[in-house]
C-alpha cells in the first residue's frame, strides 16, 4: 500500500479528498445564503436574527478554511470556483427570502445537509485511522446538532 507523507493511505485518501471538496462545496452554497439571509430579513424578529447570521456565516467561513486546509493536508486540491460549489452541492440556494420561519427552516435544511456528508466523511476517516479529519468532523458534528436543536426549539416558539 502506498502512503503519503501522513502515513495514510494515497488510495483512500484521494476518495477522501472527493467527499471533503462535496462538503466545501455545500458549505460554499450554505456560507452563502447565510449572508443572503443577513442581508435580506425582515420582521419584528430581525435584530435577533441579522445577528445570529452573521454568526453562522462567520463560523462557516472559519469552517470552509479549515475543510481547503485539510484537502491540501491530504494531498489535494480544494475546489475554488463558483461553478464547481453549485454542481457539486445538494444544499438547497436561498433566494430573496426574508421571513424568519422560511429563512431559519432553510439553516436547519442545510445543517442537515452538512450532517450527513459530515458523517459520511467521518466514517471513511474512521476506517483509515486519519484522526486529523476525523476530529475535524467529530468536532463539527457535534456543534452543528447543538445547532439544529436550537433552531428547532426555535421553530417551536414561533409557530
């Protein structure tokens, strides 16, 4: 078996570098309509709101540099373009939404999104001892079911 200079091996790494660029790519779309939602949200609940996406898009910045980083760990190269982020991701795009319920629904939708390729990606790391990738995605996993949970909870009070 052929290693790279992490110990791992170049086979599997490559597919992994495949799953962590389709998780670029969704949180490129998911970063982006969080800023939309910033931008555009409108309602008695907008103060509360403006800010608490600009948090989400600013974790998911931080999120998207730390995914590239880790595709240039392995060995790849991290997809970059605007036409490779919309082909390669499942995230549903937000356009012009500006009321609160449809605006949130679409963060939980995209959380879910995240969580499955998350786990995914976790999984196969799993399997080729990569405790780099694996912690990553351990530690993203765990803060966006937080997440999820609160906007649920959120959900709740305003139905």
């Amino acid at each position: 078996m052929k290693t790279n200079i992490l110990g791992l091996s170049v086979k599997d790494s490559e597919v992994l570098i495949n799953e962590l660029n389709l998780l670029l790519s969704n949180f490129q779309v998911y970063y982006q309509n969080l800023r939309g939602l910033h931008w555009n949200i409108r309602g008695k609940r907008f103060f509360d709101l403006h800010v608490k996406f600009e948090e989400f898009y600013n974790d998911s910045q931080l999120k998207i540099d730390l995914i590239a980083e880790r595709v240039l760990t392995l060995g790849g190269t991290p997809l970059h373009t605007f036409s490779d982020y919309i082909s390669n991701s499942n995230i549903q795009v937000g356009k012009n939404i500006s009321k609160d319920e449809i605006a949130v629904q679409l963060v939980i939708d995209s959380l879910a999104e995240l969580l499955a390729i998350e786990r995914a990606i976790l999984n196969l790391s799993g399997d080729m001892n990569d405790e780099g990738t694996n912690s990553m995605m351990s530690d993203f996993i765990a803060e966006q079911e937080k997440t999820i949970w609160m906007l649920n909870a959120w959900m709740e009070d305003s139905i």
